[in-house]
C-alpha cells in the first residue's frame, strides 16, 4: 500500500535482510527474465517452475500455521500432501478403480472425474486424517510430537506403497486431468488460444503454444490458491484466535492458566495447516498430472521445513521467500547435471538441503525474514513508532532459546 | 517356520536396534534432544567398514564365519563413526544457541548431510560385504531355527558390547559422570564434573555403538545410503518404549521392538487362524498385519506407548 504511494520511503524502511532478499530476488528475476528471452529456459517450463514454487509456498503456509502459529511440530507434511494429492488424482484420473468400486452407487459415478469434486474429496481425506494423527499427538511433549508424527506419516507412505489395489503401489497414478477440464470456457482455453511466436532475439524463437496456455492456467490457479489462504492465514493469525495460538506456542501453562482449551486449539491449528498442505497436494496433482509414493517420502517435508525456518517461522512472506529458494534446489540440481557437473542430482538436493538447514540454525536461527511489522495491525507500529511492540518479547523468548 | 526360528531372528535384529537405541538413548539424556542423525552415523559406521574390509582383507583366519579382517574391519567403522560424531559436535552443535528444538532440527540437516556425502562416494544402490553367505547352522535346522553363524557373531559382539556399557556405567568414574550429568545437568556441573568432557564421551560412546549397529546391520541385510535413516524411526520406537533417556529401558525397548519386528509373519499366522468377527474385520486385519507393515506396526505401537505411558516403560516421573 504505502510501497505503491512512496516508493523510495518503503525501500528505505526495508530492515537490512529484507534488502538483501530484495535485491536477490529481482537480480534472480532479471536473470530469468533474460533466460526467457535467449530461449535459454523454455516459457512453458518456466510457468512450471513458478507453479511449483507456488505449491512450495502453500505448502510452507500449511506448516506455518501450525509450527509458525502453534508451534507444533508437525514432520507428517508429507502424508497430509500425499493424502491430498492422491485424494484428488483417484478421483479424477480415467483408469481410476473407484470406478469400479462406485459401480452401482448413486450419484458418486458421475461425480468421478471433476477435479473441483476432486478437491473436496482431498481435504476431506486430509482433514479425516489431520483429526486421526492429532488426537493421540497433539497432547505429547514437542519432542516426542515430531518422532510420532514422522511415524504416523510412515505409516502412511506404507499404506499408499502396498495397498496397490487402490493406489496401484509403487507405478503411481496415471491419467489425471487438469484441473480445468470440463470446465465451460477454461477447459478449452489452451486449445483455443493461437499458437505464438515470438522473436526477441533473432534467431531463437520462444514458441507460446497450447502447453504454454495450460501451464498458465496453473499458474493462475496456484497464485489463486496462495492469495486466498494467505489473506485467510493473516486474518487468523491477527484474530484472537490466533493470538491465543501465539501463547500457546510461547507459554503454553500460561494459555492453561488464562483458562484456554490448549488442545482444542492446537488441533484447530493442526487441522488447518493439514488442509492447506492438502491444497498444496490438490494443485500437485493437477500441476504434474502423475502422482507416486514416491511424493510422500519424508524429504517432502523436509522441504517445507527448510522452507519455513529459512524464511523465519511465523513470516507467511518468508514462506514464500523459502519456497521460491526450495524450487531453485530442486531444479537448479537437475539443470547444473545436465549442464556443468555429472552429480547425481538426488544427493546433490539433499546435500544443499542440509547445508541449508544447519547454517540457518547457525546464523540466523530465526529465519531470514522474521516477522515484524506483518504480525501486528500497521498502525501500532505507525502510532508509536517503538520498534518494542507487544509481540516482540514473546517472539524473542522463542526464537533466542533463552533456556540454555 | 517356527515360532522359536521366528524367536531367533528377532534376537539377531533386536541385538542391531539395542546398539542403536542405547546410543540415541544416551545422547537424548546427557546432550538433551532427539538426534535424527543417529541413523545415518550407523551408515558411517557401515560403510567405513566396507571400505576398510576391502583394503585389509581378510587377514588369514576366521571366527564364527568371520575373517579376522572383520573385525578390524568392525573396529574402524566404531571409531570412524565417533569421530564424525564427536567432530559434529565441536563444530556445529556446541556453537549452536538454540534450544532443543533447534538442536533436533539441526540434527536432521546433518543426517542429510552425512547421507548425500555417502551416495554421493558411493552411489544409491545396495552393497554387500565381500563375505561368503553362509548356510544355517545343520544342527539347529531341524528345530525350525535358520541363523548363520554370522547371526551368532552379531548376537555375541552387541552382548558384549552391551555388557561392556553396563559395566562402564554402573563401576567406572565416567559412568558414574555420565549418570550424574543425565540426572542433572547443573549440579552435575557445580559439583565439579567437566561436563563439556563427559558429553563428548557420551557422544562417543553413543556413536560408536551406533556405528557398530550399522556394521552388523549391513552384515544381516544389505548396505545402502538409506539405511540408517529407514532404521532411525524403528529406533526412535525403541527409545520412546523404553523410555526416553533410560539406558536399560532402551535395551529393555530394542529387544521389544526387535522381536515384534521380526514376528510380524508369526502374527499375521496367528491373525488368519483366529476365529475374528465381523468378517471385514478379519480381512482388514489379515492385511495390515503382514510383512510389508513391520515397520509401520512398530510405529503404531510408540503412539501407542505415548499414549498410554508418556514416559515409557522405563521411564522416571517427570518428563
């Protein structure tokens, strides 16, 4: 708001990480603006790596709201994504064997194969699940919560590996549509819009065709899905619901004491974060049009850890920050394969992925764009202009780890 | 197969998960959070052995099946994989300033680390110790009971490398220390112990054993990058049973989990001949207790224990 009326007044209330974030981002956005013109990186993958980073994101979200917001700590992302992604592509993929398990039931058969029905199915799923794993979890101590719900995940990934006659096992699922199809005019968008061609540069023509028209559609559809649970998040967070979560991750006696029901409102938080992780699954699906155990495998959230501890815990921007920074991992180890060094990309992930982690923890355990102004309404910090806001001791006393 | 061959197995594994367990154990009592390294300092273990056996050979004779070159073998895989502990502690835990919290996270991104070095020398696919597979032991076959004389090395070595912890801990002045410090940390410290010392041979003592767990496990099964981090949850399982922080308890837990690990196609035996009603329930059990869930059983049971006793069966009072 204020970044659009006084430019150069915003810039200069930037704190110096958020410059340095800044800076990096529109010299990493530059750099792949000029790859795009050159032909060096094709317009329709790059559409599909700003799809994933948008999933990253919203995966991010769904951890935010529980570790950021709650402080629980939730190592089952992967089963809550997984359970959202194949929720959605069993119900929409064509050689789906719900098809033959719906046979003869009302109205579901005809049902099969929406992708918006599709949606609803894998939050619901999630949500089943988010109660299932929170129940016994939620009461643990931090510690002990992390090792059940990397069980609990483990469980899942075994169920979704060995029960082929619903999942198909270890081959995956085939076959999904986007997730436009059938719709009136956005399902056959793609195939109405021309073929273009554009010449920036001579002689490397960038080609915008139907593939290019259907990866926008996605892009579209993830940046929808990351506004809304953004604005959603941010509401929460400021809401006194969320200032109740607030307490309870820092003093949760404290909560008890004021006569909150911890429990509930962990699991609220729990349930919540589930369903955006869900939605991250959802748009998977739909994104990559295959699903496989493989996705479910515990580095899946890992990834959204290492999205939301870079970023700062709590800081839905450096969510962001962090997924954009996990899609360049994920995909910069595959391109710097094919083209500069012959390292097996997985290692080479799980390597950076690790770095990343320990030197987070290292330098800045508190994230590199903490939350600040974002938590609390604008006008406390435009009022008083203290930078000792109300939250701020709280947030140190979680962040610092003054127990040592 | 019968129950006492099923019975066998589950002693040759559970004697894998208590070397495991006893050293994630200790390290979450005296450096105080959950190491999801653990896993992957068994990998160390294993595959410095691997390496070292084939420098060394097999250096002419053999014991219980096992060349003399194993066993070396064996003790540089112990040593390397303390080392990388203790050198992860000094350079990255120790100049850490976060809570436990922190240091768990920590933890996980040195597990990936120690992972991706290992496949990236290494590779992703399985190897093997260049050892003669060897045949079950004749006499005991005819009582359904099919080890190899590797299994009983593996059984005897964590015995002893058990029995050698118990003796530490309960007579020498370390042990003492280290008992002290789990207890409390602070008046371990005003009461003259260095405690900086004694959580370095915590850390030593912890990955060693690990690292042993890794060189046996590789023995039993098969090498791989993944290993230890497939066997950290199975360990986590025991510790939590036994009760986080209680060294006896983590044994008492291994060997639970070993065995109920191992039993699992004894169970789904006894699953198919019980007369279980309504007939889907029957069914549904008759395929979540089978082979493919071992692991996922064992996780099911750590809720459980969380559930029913937060502090394990060994556990103390507080948490």
């Amino acid at each position: 708001m204020s970044a659009l009326t006084d430019p150069r007044g915003a810039v200069e209330e930037l704190t110096r990480p958020e410059g340095w974030v800044l800076g990096v981002s529109v010299a990493f956005l530059l750099f792949l603006f000029v790859a795009l013109l050159t032909g060096a990186l094709g317009p329709t993958y790059f559409l599909f790596l700003v799809g994933l980073a948008g999933m990253y994101a919203l995966l991010s979200f769904g951890l935010n709201s529980q570790w950021g917001f709650a402080g629980l700590i939730n190592f089952s992302v992967a089963a809550f994504f997984g359970v959202g992604a194949y929720g959605a592509a069993l119900f929409t993929a064509s050689g789906s064997p719900l098809a033959e398990l719906f046979e003869g039931v009302p109205l579901i058969p005809s049902l099969l194969g929406l992708p918006v029905v599709g949606l609803v199915v894998g939050l619901a799923v999630a949500f089943v699940l988010a109660i299932l794993i929170g129940i016994p979890t939620l009461r643990l101590r931090a510690d002990y919560l992390a090792i059940a719900s990397l069980g609990l995940a483990e469980v899942v990934r075994l169920i979704v590996l060995n029960e082929r006659w619903l999942t198909n096992g270890s081959a995956g699922v085939r076959g999904i549509p986007g997730f436009f199809a059938g719709w009136p005019v956005l399902g056959t968008f793609p195939e109405a819009m021309p073929g273009l061609r554009l010449e920036v540069i001579p002689g490397s023509p960038v080609l915008l065709e139907t593939a290019f028209w259907r990866a926008s559609l996605n892009v579209l559809l993830v940046l929808a899905f990351a506004g809304g649970v953004y604005f959603v998040l941010r509401r929460a967070h400021r809401s006194p619901w969320g200032r109740v979560l607030r307490t309870i991750r820092s003093d949760e006696d404290l909560a008890r004491a004021l006569g909150k029901d911890t429990y509930s409102f962990k699991m609220q938080s729990f349930v919540l974060g589930s369903l955006v992780m869900a939605l991250a699954g959802v748009f998977y699906t739909h994104l990559n049009l295959y699903v496989g155990p493989g996705d479910l495998d515990p580095i899946t959230t890992f990834y959204a850890w290492v999205a939301v501890i870079l970023g700062g815990s709590g800081s839905n921007r450096g969510a962001l920050f962090g997924g954009i920074v996990i899609v360049t991992i994920r995909e910069g180890t595959r391109f710097l394969n094919d083209v500069a060094l012959p390292i097996d990309p997985a290692p080479l992930r799980l390597l950076l992925i690790g770095v990343v982690i320990i030197a987070v923890m290292r330098y800045r355990p508190q994230g590199v764009l903490p939350p600040q102004r974002e938590l609390i309404w604008p006008s406390a910090v435009d009022g008083g202009g203290a930078p000792e806001s109300p939250d701020s001791g709280v947030r140190e006393r979680k962040g610092g780890g003054g127990d040592e | 197969m019968t129950v006492i061959g099923y019975l066998a197995n589950g002693l040759v594994f559970s004697s894998i998960i208590v070397l495991g367990s006893i050293g994630l154990s200790l390290v979450y009592s005296i450096a105080d959070f959950a190491n999801f390294a653990h896993g992957d300092t068994m990998t160390i273990g294993a595959y410095t052995a691997l390496v070292t056996f084939g420098v060394v050979g097999g250096l002419g004779g053999a014991v219980l099946g096992l060349p003399y070159g194993f066993f070396l073998a064996l003790v540089v895989g112990i040593a390397a994989a303390a080392v990388v502990a203790v050198v992860t502690e000094r350079v990255i835990y120790e100049p850490l300033d976060v809570d436990s919290i922190g240091l768990l996270i920590t933890s996980i991104g040195i597990a990936f680390v120690y992972r991706a070095l290992i496949q990236i020398r290494f590779g992703s696919d399985f190897t093997r110790f260049d050892i003669q597979p060897l045949r079950p032991i004749e006499s005991l076959v005819p009582y359904g009971v099919r080890v190899t004389l590797h299994d009983v090395a593996i059984v005897a070595s964590a015995a002893v490398l058990v029995v050698g912890l118990h003796v530490l801990l309960q007579y020498t002045d370390l042990g003492r220390k280290m008992r002290a410090m789990a207890d409390n940390p602070d008046l371990a410290r005003v009461s003259g112990i260095r405690t900086r010392r004694v959580k370095l041979w915590t850390w030593v003592i912890g990955a060693g054993l690990a690292g042993a767990g890794g060189v046996f496990l590789g023995l039993f099964n098969q090498l791989s990058p993944r290993m230890g981090f497939n066997l950290l949850l199975v360990i986590f399982a025991a510790v939590i049973l036994g009760g986080i922080g209680s060294v006896y308890g983590a044994m008492a837990g291994g060997f639970l989990i070993g065995m109920i690990n191992q039993l699992t196609p004894f169970f789904s035996d006894v699953v198919e001949a019980l007369p279980i009603w309504p007939g889907w329930l029957a069914s549904l059990l008759e395929s979540l207790v089978s082979i493919e869930y071992a692991n996922a059983i064992a996780f099911v049971i750590m809720v459980a224990v969380l559930l029913v006793r937060p502090n394990g069966i060994a556990g103390e009072g507080a948490t």
